[in-house]
C-alpha cells in the first residue's frame, strides 16, 4: 500500500509540473497585453493634434504640437513586478494650452530604497484633445 500512496503522490506532483507552466503561461500573456491605445476628442485634420499619431516618440509629437506648457511623470507601479520588462512602467504627461494633453510611455529610474522617478518619455499611447485645455496640471 505505501508504494501506491507513493505512486499517487507522484503521478500528482507530475502532473502539476506539466500543467503549471501553461497556466502561467496564459496569465502572463493577459499581463502583458498592453493598454488600448486611446484618442479622446474629435480634433480636426489640420489642427495639429490631428496629425499625431498612436506610437510616435515623444521628439516627434513636440515637433507637430510645440513645447508643452506643463510636463509630468510618475511610476505606474509595475516596476515592482519581478522579472516584467515591459515598457509601460512609467508614464509622461504632457499638458498644452489651448490644446489638451498627451501621455507617453516613459523609462524608470529607480533609485536606494525602491524610490522610483518616471524619466524619458517614449512613446505616445494618449491624445486628449481639449481646445478649452488651461496647460495647467490637474491638482
């Protein structure tokens, strides 16, 4: 009877090994699907919030719209994530008058202590065009 509990034990211990991988397989394919790249607003073709595109980097935006009138970053917290290199660990915010606000992925720079700053901004993944936009950081 031992070698049967033996036998059982095993056979279980086995098959978790073989099915725990694609478990966690399935999960981090959730985790990494990234955010649906979003365009708020209706801004008109020749208005330059209209020529930005999803996905461009953050020279090429400034060079459509012009220098924002206020600019911030944080981390999102996903830097706390073991082993998750993705690039949407921290995010840029860009606000101009008259014209709304853009966000960004940005790099991290963490620092002693788990301080964490939201850095160089990358990509564009947010458009919120907003004509009535004061340029002025949400308090």
């Amino acid at each position: 009877m031992p070698n049967l509990h033996r036998i059982a034990f095993t056979t279980l211990i086995a098959s978790l090994f073989f099915t725990a991988p694609s478990l966690f397989a399935e999960e981090a394919a959730k985790a990494e699907e990234p955010p649906a790249p979003v365009i708020v607003g209706n801004p008109p073709a020749d208005h330059p919030f209209g020529k930005l595109k999803i996905g461009m980097t953050y020279d090429e935006a400034l060079a459509i719209v012009g220098k924002p009138t206020n600019e911030t970053s944080w981390c999102t917290g996903k830097q706390n994530i073991p082993f998750y290199f993705g690039d949407d660990r921290g995010r840029a915010e860009v606000f101009i008058k008259g014209m709304g606000k853009l966000d960004f992925n940005a790099k991290v720079s963490i620092y002693p202590f788990r301080i964490c700053k939201g850095s160089t901004p990358l990509d564009l993944v947010y458009v919120e065009y907003d004509p009535e936009a004061s340029g002025e950081m949400p308090k």
